[in-house]
C-alpha cells in the first residue's frame, strides 16, 4: 500500500470512529486517495456519502447536514481554487458555530511555488474562520505515522465538535499527497511494507477518546421585573428554556422564526410592527432585555436591544452567549453576558398587564396588516402577493416538516404574520446571513432531518437571486440520497430588499434598477427542467398548497414558483407596517 493510500486510509476509519457519518466530495485527482477511502467506508455501511460537481455547493451542502444533525460533516475537494471555494462555507459554518470538517487535498511541498498545475497558497486559507487548522504532512512509510494520522484525526473531529468546551465549528486538515495517489494495482495487505500496523484500537474505538461535554458554569441570577422582554434570534442554545422562563415571569417573547422559541402563549407573531411603532415603544420601555442567538432582522429590533446603551429608566440587557466568549451584541449595549440565566424572585402570582399589553397589541398590529394583505389579494383578482406566500407556505406544512429560510425577504416575510407553528422545524443561515448556497444547504438540511425522521419532508423558501446564485447545487446525480426537498421560489426578477432600503430613492434616472435591483430575466421553469426538477407555477390563493400536497418521502425535489413584482410587493408591505403600526398605537 502506498503512503497516499495508507493516509486516506487510516485518516477516514478514524474519522468514522469518532462519529462521522456524514461526507461530501467533490471530484479532483489530488483528492483521489481519501475519496476512495470515503467511498469505501459507505461500502461498509459506515457512513453515507455525497457527491457534487460544484465545490461551493458541496461545501453548503455539508453546512446544511451539519447544521440539522448538529454534529460535524466532513467534506473534501481536490487543490487550488477548489479549497477556495469551500471559504463562504466555512465563514457561515465559524459565524453561525456549526461543526464542519474541512478537507483540501494539496501539493506537496517541492511542487508549491514553481508553476505546479492547481497549486495555490492553501496554508491557513481560512484564516481565523476555523477553530483549528493543520498540515498534516506528506505521508510517509515510518514508524509511528499511524498514530500521528489516527490522533489528528481525533483532534480534528473534537474540535469542529466543541469538545472539552470549546465551540463548535469548522476545522481545517490541508492533506498534502505524492503521486501514487490511487492503490497499488496488486492491491496487498494494508499493513504490507510497513514498519508496524495500521489498524486502530480494539473494538471500534478511537484512537483518543474526547469528552464532548462541555462544562456548565453557574447560571446568573437574575432577578425578576414586572417589564421584562425575551429576544429569540438565530442559533444553538437552549430555546424551549427561555420560552419557559418567559412564561414563569409573563414576559413577551419576541422569537424570530429559526430560533426555535416561536411557540407558546407567550410568542408574539407580528412583534416587529410593534417595534416600528414608537409610541408603542416608548409607552412600553422594558426594565429588562433577554436575549440569545443572533437577533437582527430589523433596525427598530435592533434599537430595542440598544436600549441599555443609554436613557432612563435604565435597562438590563443580558445576552445568553452561544458558547466560550461568543455572544451577539452588535449594540454593544449588553451589560450582562451568561451561558444561562435563573430568575430570581418571581411572586407567585405574577401581574398579567404587562404581558397583556403586547398580547393585545401584537393581535391587534397583526389582524390590520392582514386586512391589508387580504384586501389587496382581492383588488389583485386573486394573485398571490409576497407575504401572502409566506402565510399560504406556513399553513400547508404538513406536521414534522423542515422549512428552510432564505435570507433577504423571505425570512422577514416569515417573520411578520404567520402564527407559530411548533410541529414545525425552521432553520436558516444566520450566521453570516448571505444568500450564497442556499439550496444547497436547504438540500443538506433536508437529508439529516429525514434521517432523523424518517417519512419527514423539507420545505425552502427562497428568493430568485439565492437560487440563480446557487443553481451549480441543483446538480444532483442519481446515483446521490436525493432530498424530499420543495423549494418555493418568490420571483420578483431582482434584489427585492432594495426596493425598500436607501437605494430606493435612486429610481427616476438613478442606478437603482441596474445596480441593485439588478433583473436578470431568467425563466425558472427552463432551470428546473435543465436538472430534472419536478416544477410548478403557483398563481392563485390555493395553488401553493395543491403544488405542496405530492411533496411526500422519496419524491426528491421539486421547485414551486410564485411570480411577483418588485415594486407593488415594496408598497404592500409598506401599507402593512402603516396600519399594523397605527393599530399599534391606538393600544399604546
């Protein structure tokens, strides 16, 4: 066996030892060597494998296993531009702690610098976006190399998992390989022409055992106040905690929809246009501000959780931080950060005007924004407007769906009138909050979470720009785990988002509509019918929910397009927010 071999070898059973049981490839020849120990692994029905052409699309598809399953997911390509086109990845999978191992196969030293074919700089490519990163070294045929490979290995594998209390997140292995890169064509026993074994520890084990544990440090103490409010943002901590801790105290809870605290009494669908009111606001002035996750999906969300920077009565803002020395507070305003927070002298009956002023409010906020959306789907003759499909897609879920959110509209979108619905799992890249790999992720997503539970289908709703930007990952081979995937694409031929952000004032004979809203005319139906995929225009109320109905397991993906306008979306939500905000402000 040769020490390409060997290494790939060694390197995947270790790997698989310590828990891998997800890996994505990408193809390349400098990569052969693991790859085909990948391969090998899944024969032995150890692991389950992925293969895609695209090494951007395979890097989010990763992401999305990895984030769904909430264990780390190896993924592989070969040198040279390919490594770099993992980076996005590994930037969402640092910002939003997701477990990744990141493999690049490279060049060895005397080809790197001389003009060798696909050889770039890969040392540290991700700079400080990796909990740890290593060069493993050329293989080599000598005593003790096993060792070295099977504990790197574990090292890797415990640092993208957030052992000994670390944060999860991606770790870099760069593989520098010598030709022969394949096996020996006489194949032989593996441990044939080497100075000792190359077999692991006994029974399966792993080479070196890591406690994945983390340490659980005193929560704060933090005393109760009548006027308290919870924020919910994106991320991995204990949810259903602080939706417990919201009701025990009669606090509102303000969750974004992939938070995993939009559910209880004490959620409030339609928070936002309370918080765009500033009567509203300013009549309800909390004394304390929890928060967790990366809340962010709107600049007067963003002030509530300012408050504490300055002003009277003074405010107590505490972030519950998502890990060792991690915690959201763009503000800058927070003056409490804690792991996890116990509340401390809650009477025992606790006042109900406070929790019932948002309650009142947010329904009241909430029915004139769908007065609006109902009013308008009427005068448009029974089209389907933007925020009608987030409520149309939220309804006809089935129970134990995934949905997946992308980011710009669609997640705001989901945010503003659907109720919560707790049977049902939403997840989104918010670490990063880009619109690159999307459907990949979604489609990662959507395979752990049908290995989870098993029969259970996957939902994204996404805009047009995320899947143009993405359409290498509808590049999914038949031989490959297909996922029970139904994206709903919103086609509004453009950057939406803009219409209702600065550069709006640019339109008349401005760069507005070449350099933001940026239309691109391309037909979503030929796409999908370019890679196979099961496709469907939704054009009236209902016919979301029919194009949904056949998504069952074993279907694989389809796409469901909504088309839309840019500017008439812009000016429905703008009289949405108007109204909900005035209904707001009647109850202020």
């Amino acid at each position: 066996m040769n020490p390409s071999t060997a290494f790939a070898t060694v390197l995947a059973d270790e790997l698989a030892r310590c828990g891998l049981r997800e890996a994505v490839v990408a193809p390349g020849s400098r990569s052969a060597p693991l790859a085909m120990a990948l391969w090998a692994l899944e024969q032995a029905g150890r692991i389950r494998l992925h293969v895609r052409i695209d090494e951007r699309s395979a890097a989010f598809t990763a992401l999305g296993l990895a984030k769904a399953s909430r264990r780390p997911v190896a993924v592989l390509c070969t040198s040279g531009t390919a490594a770099a086109n993992f980076h996005p990845a590994v930037i969402e999978a640092d910002e939003s702690a997701v477990p990744l191992l990141v493999l690049t196969a490279d060049r060895p030293p005397e080809l790197r610098g001389a003009g060798a074919s696909q050889t770039v700089d890969q040392v540290k490519l991700y700079g400080s976006a990796v909990r740890w990163y290593a060069d493993a070294g050329v293989p080599e045929r000598r005593p003790g190399a096993a060792g070295y490979w099977r504990s790197l290995a574990c090292r890797a594998w415990a640092g993208a998992a957030g052992a000994l209390g670390a944060l999860p997140g991606p770790v870099h292995l760069n593989l520098p390989l010598r030709d022969p890169l394949v096996p020996d064509p006489d194949g032989g026993d593996a441990d044939d022409g080497w100075p000792e074994p190359l077999d692991g520890r006994p029974g399966g084990r792993p080479w070196t055992r890591v406690s994945e544990a983390r340490p659980h440090p005193e929560p704060l103490e933090l005393p109760w106040a009548e006027r308290g409010v919870v924020v919910c943002g994106d991320g991995d901590y204990d949810a259903a905690a602080l939706v417990e801790l919201a009701q025990r105290a009669g606090w509102p809870v303000l969750a974004e929809p992939s938070s995993g605290a939009r559910r209880g009494p004490n959620a409030l669908a339609g928070y936002q246009y309370l918080l765009a009111s500033a009567a509203f606001t300013a009549a309800h002035r909390p004394q304390v501000v929890l928060s967790a996750g990366r809340p962010g999906l709107s600049r007067p969300q963003s002030a509530l959780l300012g408050l504490a920077r300055a002003g009277t009565p003074p405010v107590r803002h505490v972030v519950v931080g998502a890990g060792p020395g991690m915690w959201a507070d763009p503000q800058r305003a927070a003056t409490d950060a804690a792991a996890s927070v116990r509340l401390t002298g809650v009477p025992g009956r606790v006042p109900g005007g406070w929790l019932a002023g948002w309650q009142r409010a947010g329904a009241a906020a909430g029915d004139a924004a769908a007065r609006v959306l109902d009013d308008s789907r009427a005068a448009a003759g029974g089209g389907l407007p933007e925020p009608e499909v987030a409520r149309e897609l939220i309804a006809a879920l089935p129970g134990n769906a995934l949905l997946w959110c992308g980011n710009s509209l669609s997640v705001r979108d989901l945010d503003l009138l659907p109720p919560p619905r707790p049977d049902v799992r939403v997840l989104a890249s918010r670490g990063a909050s880009g619109i690159d790999g999307t459907f990949s992720t979604a489609a990662g997503a959507a395979l752990a979470h049908a290995a989870q539970y098993p029969g259970a289908v996957a939902f994204a709703l996404i805009g047009d720009l995320s899947l143009l930007h993405d359409a290498p990952g509808l590049a999914i081979g038949p031989a490959e785990p297909r996922p029970d995937l139904c994206v709903v694409v919103v086609n509004n031929d453009g950057g939406g988002i803009f219409e209702g952000l600065e550069p709006a004032r640019f339109k008349d004979g401005g760069p507005f509509e070449r350099v933001f809203g940026t239309p691109h005319g391309a037909s979503v139906e030929r796409l999908a019918a370019a890679f196979g995929v099961p496709y469907a225009l939704a054009e009236r109320p209902g016919d979301l929910a029919k194009a949904a109905a056949p998504v069952l397991a074993g279907t694989g993906p389809r796409i469901i397009e909504v088309r839309t306008g840019r500017a008439a979306s812009a000016d429905l939500r703008a009289r949405m927010r108007a109204a909900a905000v005035a209904a707001a402000e009647r109850l202020a």
